[in-house]
C-alpha cells in the first residue's frame, strides 16, 4: 500500500494530546509532506520510505523555542502509527487516518 496521502493524526505529546494533519508524498525511497499543527505548518523533505515504514523530521517552534521532531511510522491500508522524539523534551507517539 503506497504511504501518499492525507491523514488526520493525534499527536500525544508530553504536553497530551494534540491534533493534526499529515500530507505525505514519496518517491522512490524519498518522503516529502507537511505536518500541519497548532504550531503552523511544517514543511519536510528529507524523509525516507522502506516498504510501508516511513521517517522524517521537522522544526517546530512552540512555548519552548525551536525544537526538532524526530518521526519514524508505518503505514498499514489507511492506518498510520509511530512515534516522534521531541527534541530533549522525551518521546510521544502519533496515530492517525488516511482521509
């Protein structure tokens, strides 16, 4: 099953739950897309697909100042999962739904 699409996703965050949208493109073995939040839109193109797992990062820039998100999912039918280190901040997991 291709990783493309949009996906509404929860964030859970050290902070709880937050929502999003996740809009993910591939090529080849190349990710691109953008993690839309209540911290803007983040754009990203250095992510990586193996088959149906994906990685990516991105900045953010929240209460804290500028931090790094380190995501790293699997895709399965129109399921995504995984989960996402913030920064120094501790580790968090994100869900969501291709819609």
């Amino acid at each position: 099953m291709a990783v493309e699409g949009t996906y509404e996703i929860t964030l859970g965050t050290p902070m709880g739950d937050r929502p999003g949208k996740l809009i993910l493109k591939s090529n080849g073995a190349s990710l691109s897309g953008t993690l839309e939040s209540q911290q803007g839109n983040q754009d990203f193109e250095d992510g990586t697909v193996d088959g149906d797992e994906i990685a990516w990062s991105t900045m953010v820039t929240g209460q804290m100042g500028e931090m790094k998100l380190d995501f790293a999912g699997k895709v399965d039918g129109d399921e995504i999962d995984g989960t996402v280190q913030f920064g120094s901040f501790g580790s968090g997991t994100f869900k969501g739904t291709r819609v």
